[in-house]
C-alpha cells in the first residue's frame, strides 16, 4: 500500500504482520492413559460387564493351551519314562482272512535276534471265563479275559504288583491266578482282601475261573503300554495247558531291546517269527498309541481355540457397542473440551484409548483366570507345572488388538463431532 508525502513523493505504509499461530498441542502419553481411565471409572459397572466377554474369551484360550502343553509334557514323560523300546508281535490274518498262529517256539527264535535283551510271551485262553461266583452267568465275562503267562512276563514289562505275588515256578502249575489292575476292581477284589485272606477278618481270594476254583495271589498295578492285560486275569503256562486245554500258541510276544536297536530288530522281527509267512505277523511298538493320542489331543485343541476365539469376537462387539453409547451420552463432554482446545485427534485418541484399556483389563483378567485353571488341573492330574508363556503374552496382545478394532469406529465418530454441534445436543 502507499501514500502521498507532503512533497508528492509516494511512501509505502507498513502493514503489523500477524501473530504466529500457536503450535499444536500436544497429550502426552500418561495424561491421556488419565483421560481413558477417568472415563472407565465414571461408570464402573458398565466398564466390568463389557470386560467380562473378554476376559471370558481369553481365560478359554488361556486355558485350553495351557492343559494341553501340561498334558502333553506329562503323557511325553510318561512315554519317556515308560520307554520306546517295547516291540509286541501278534499273529496277523492269511491272505484269505483266516486267523493264523504264532510258532511255539517263537520266543525262543525271537530271543537270539542280536540287540535283544528280552522276551516273554502270553496266549489267550479263549474258551476260558472268569467270574466272581459260579452263581454268576458263564457268559457274563464283565469284558475280561483269561490270559496264560510266562514268569518272565513281568520282568520283560517293567510291571510291578499292588499286593501279593507273581507267579513262580510253583504257583504257575497250580490253580492259582494274578489280576490285572482292571480285573481285580470288576471282580471286586482288592489288596486288603490279600492282606485279610486266612485271618480272623476273612478276606475273599479267590474266582470261578474255566469250570473250577482259582486262588487270587497278586494284582498287578496298571500296564499303560499294554491296557489289555490290566483287563485280564492272568494264570501259569503250564495250568492253562493241562487244566483249560489252552493250545500252547503264544498270541502275543514282548520284546525289549536297547533304544539304538529298535529299528533294526523290528526289521527282522516278522521274519524270524515266521520265516516261512512273515506277512502274517504283525509288529507294532506300543509307544506308538501313546504319540497318537498326543496328537488326537492337540486337534480337540484346535476346537476349543476356535470357541475360545468366538467368545473373544463376541467379547469386542460388546466393548464397541459400548463405546458407541458412550459417545452418544458423553456428547457434551466431547463438545466442551473441543471448545477448550481439544483438537480432533485428542478425542479419537481418548475413546480409542479407553476401548484399549476396557480390553486390557479383560484380558489380564482372562490370563489370569486361565493360568489359575491349568495350574490347578494340572495339580490335579499330577502333571508338570508347565506355564504356556506363548499363550499368556498373546492373550494379553490379543486383548489390546481387539480394544483397538473394537474402538476404532467408535473413536473416529467421536472425533467427528463438531464442538457447537455436540453443546447443542449435549
């Protein structure tokens, strides 16, 4: 701009500049933590009630992960404990489906495969039932079997008894029978009645076993590799042979080698049975179903994630509504501190804020509730107290994401609200 000077000369006329524009506020982090927190503590029990799903949904995941890493720790130090190197040959089926038979002298063969260390062998007595009385119907076997055992049996199995005695030289040629730890419950016969048998107190000992009397004189504690066997009643070689017409034929062989040598016994093992027909002996290792049903475990496993994860959906659809009401109601709120200087990102930063702490409370909670039920099953089931630590960092990071996704729309409607627009409505 200029003007005329009293000569007629033009001078140009200064114009103040403006003032600088104040720069941006800023929230700092721990006042905006304050800011969220103040708005969960304003309604308490809406704050607790929308926790909930979450914390519901991360204490299932919590809690499925973490019995089933302690489930499976305790059944890999069962099998650790039990060992891999247990072999059993059964006799298979002939290519027309016909029922086939071990060699008799099959343990024999089997014992001077180089690595073995050893062997035993049992036979099912099939024309054979046990029961309780002779009162009892003859075809009421209450799903036990009668099983002809050699002495080295137990030994050969790692077993040991609950009371009572193995069989002997002696005892096996005589009517004298050791219970499964299966058997003895459904026979209703336990250790004290060992303990009793022959005192003052009485103490019943004995089953009605193939038409006659036989004296119980042991039970054994259960055999996990081997569940058949705690379901039968087990009797000398020799008894079974001359008292119940058993044919002699081993039906099951048990081979134990060193763990260096499984695999090449087991190569060869079919073939030494039965040289002529190894196609009709089957070799299984009985570790193998304790793996397997590790692994049907860990697909259950799979299920109830996905339940736990349904829960946890539901849980940040809860926290969402929620926060849209807030909004609704906190509309005079909003409109005031827009009119003090809150910018728009200040309020998205606050609700989205609350919404992520609303979650992180639910899922500290979830974790915690979830480490309380696998710590105390775990107990229970005498398993190793193995913490999930993946599960509980990823409960809590889950917990945060879906507080963030759930007040994400929430946070930007809010945001949106005009300060005259939200005093007017407020």
């Amino acid at each position: 701009m200029t003007a005329l000077s009293g000569n007629g000369t033009a001078t140009a006329s200064r114009v103040p500049a403006p003032p600088p524009l104040p720069a941006p506020t800023r929230l700092p982090g721990r006042d905006l933590g304050g800011v969220g927190l103040a708005g969960l503590r304003g309604r308490p029990l809406r704050a607790a009630l929308s926790a909930l799903g979450i914390a519901i949904g991360i204490a299932a995941m919590v809690a499925v992960l973490g019995i089933s890493t302690a489930s499976k720790a305790g059944l890999l130090a069962q099998i650790r404990s039990l060992g891999t190197n247990l072999l059993t040959v059964a006799p298979g089926q002939s290519m027309f489906g016909d029922d086939t038979y071990l060699p008799k002298t099959a343990p024999g063969m089997v014992s001077r495969i180089p690595g073995v260390t050893k062997v035993s062998a049992v036979g099912v007595v099939s024309d054979a039932s046990v029961r309780r009385t002779d009162a009892i119907d003859p075809d009421d076997s209450g799903g036990l079997g009668v099983v002809a055992a050699r002495l080295d049996l137990l030994s050969a199995l790692g077993g040991s008894l609950q009371a009572g005695n193995w069989l002997n030289d002696a005892t096996s040629r005589y009517p004298a029978v050791v219970l499964g730890s299966v058997a003895s419950e459904r026979l209703g016969i336990d250790s004290t009645d060992l303990e009793n048998a022959g005192s003052s107190s009485g103490g019943n000992r004995q089953v009605y076993l193939g038409g006659r009397w036989f004296t119980v004189i042991g039970i054994l504690k259960s055999l996990p590799l081997n569940p058949d066997l705690d379901r039968s009643v087990l009797i000398g070689w020799p008894v079974a042979e001359e008292l119940l017409g058993f044919n002699g034929h081993p039906t099951t062989i048990y081979e134990s080698s060193s763990d260096d040598d499984v695999a090449s016994v087991r190569a060869v093992l079919a073939a030494t049975v039965s040289p002529e027909h190894p196609d009709q002996v089957a070799v299984s290792q009985p570790s193998d179903a304790l793996t397997a049903q590790l692994k049907a475990g860990s697909a259950f496993d799979s299920l109830f994630l996905g339940l736990g994860a349904v829960a946890l959906l539901v849980g940040g659809v809860g926290i969402a509504n929620i926060m849209v009401i807030s909004v609704l109601e906190r509309r005079q709120e909003i409109g005031l501190r827009r009119a003090i200087g809150a910018t728009r990102r200040h309020i998205r930063l606050q609700f989205l804020t609350e919404s992520i702490l609303l979650s992180l409370f639910g899922g500290v909670v979830g974790v915690a509730l979830g480490l309380s039920v696998t710590l105390g099953y775990a107990n229970y089931r005498d398993w190793p107290l193995v913490l999930p630590v993946p599960a509980l960092v990823g409960g809590v990071l889950a917990a945060v994401l879906i507080g963030a996704v759930a007040g994400l729309y929430p946070a930007r409607r809010a945001a949106r609200l005009s300060p005259t627009e939200a005093l007017a409505t407020g």
